[in-house]
C-alpha cells in the first residue's frame, strides 16, 4: 500500500482543495464562489444554455446547479428563460450584467495562474493530462456501471 502522499487521488484532492481556495481569494471582490464563477465561464464562452447542458457541462446536480443558478438570478447576472417549444427547458443567458462582468474579471485568469506558479506549457501539458485521466476514469465507471 503507497503511502499518502503517493496516491494520486490525494494529489488531486489537495490540489482541487488548493485551487477552490486561491479561487476563494481571488473571486472574494466579486462576491462570487468558484462554482458561480464557472457558470459565468461557461455562458461567457459558449453562450445560453440549457439548465441540463450546465449541469452536465460542469458535473453540478440539479440540487447544486437550481440554488446557485437562483442567487446569480437575484443578482441580475443571468435570466432563466423557459423554451416556448418546451416548457419544461429552462435555458440560463447572461444578462448585460452579466456579460459585463466579462471585462471586468479579465485578471482573474492571470492571478490564478500566478498562484499556480507555472509556465504556459506546464500548464498545458497538466491540462492535458488532467483530461486524459478523467476520461480513463470516467470510461471505467461506466464499464463497470453496466
């Protein structure tokens, strides 16, 4: 058996529990949580989405998704727009508010990569194989969920 500090699994885990606290940090002036602050990414990147893509996009359950998608309703950044087509498709849209805060957060992605400490191709050779380690997880869950 490898020690702690051998397994990859609490690598992530202090990793992931490292990043959502410089997030923490950084998101602080904006009132926002690293949760809001990933669906802001995602609709400034890929625009309106359904509640469901959201949820699936950034693996939020509903329970988690619904109560975050409400408080940045209440603060003017998104709208919930029910489909005319589909009644029971509830799409999520920024607001100019929202699509504003675009610009304004602009350093965010910086600060973080500072706190990370690494050059661009470090970076981008974690990114990769971050995904490449999901989806071999993700495709052995489902295996063995049949």
């Amino acid at each position: 058996m490898p020690g702690i500090d051998d397994m990859v699994c609490f690598s992530l885990y202090s990793a992931s529990r490292a990043m959502t606290a410089a997030y923490r940090r950084v998101l602080a002036p904006y009132s926002l949580t690293y949760p809001q602050y990933l669906v802001l990414v995602a609709l400034w990147t890929s625009g309106t989405q359904s509640v469901s893509d959201l949820g699936t996009r950034l693996a939020l359950e509903s329970g988690t998704l619904s109560p975050l998608l409400r408080r940045l309703e209440s603060r003017g950044v998104v709208s919930r727009i029910r489909r005319r087509d589909d009644e029971r498709v509830v799409d999520i849209a920024l607001t100019d508010k929202g699509a504003a805060l675009r610009s304004e957060m602009r350093e965010v992605p910086g600060r973080i990569a500072a706190c990370m400490g690494m050059d661009i191709g470090s970076a981008r050779a974690l990114l990769t194989s971050l995904h490449s380690l999901t989806a071999s997880v993700q495709a052995s869950n489902e295996a063995h969920a049949s």
